[in-house]
C-alpha cells in the first residue's frame, strides 16, 4: 500500500492520512503534488510525504511520530520519561 501523509510540524498534528492500492501509485503522486500546492503559501510547517508500507499498522510502527505524542512513543519503546 502507499500512504499519503500531511503532517503540520509545528502543531504536531497528522492533519491527513490517505491510503492508496500499490497500483495507484500515479493518483497518490498527482494529490501530493495537488495539496504541496495548495499549501504553498501557508503559514504552517507541513511535511508531506509518501510512504510505502504493507500496511497502516506497519506505517504506525515506523513512522509513530506521525500518529502519537513523544510520551506514547517512549512508552510504546519501553523508556520511562523522568518527571519534570
């Protein structure tokens, strides 16, 4: 599968996440290219790629920092965060 990912760095958030069929790789390049466009002049930090993975679970694994909080992922990988 590919996947097309909208992330906005500054506000941390995954503002779009689209999955596509390995066979429509051509669609998910023309609405990539389309929404860095229509973003061009944005005031946010965006970060927009395309990811190939055998699926979302997998593109959850690799690319967390897309879907949770610094917290969740030291706490998925096992590391305690000291308090503050």
């Amino acid at each position: 599968m590919i996947f097309l990912v909208h992330y906005d760095r500054r506000a941390q958030r995954l503002e779009r996440f689209v999955g596509y069929s390995d066979d429509a790789l051509l669609q998910a390049q023309d609405d990539r290219l389309k929404l860095e466009l229509s973003l061009l002049r944005s005031d946010r930090e965006n970060e927009i790629v395309l990811l190939s993975a055998p699926s979302e679970e997998a593109v959850r694994n690799t690319h967390g920092r897309y879907f949770y909080k610094f917290a969740d992922l030291a706490a998925r990988s096992g590391f305690a965060l000291a308090a503050s």
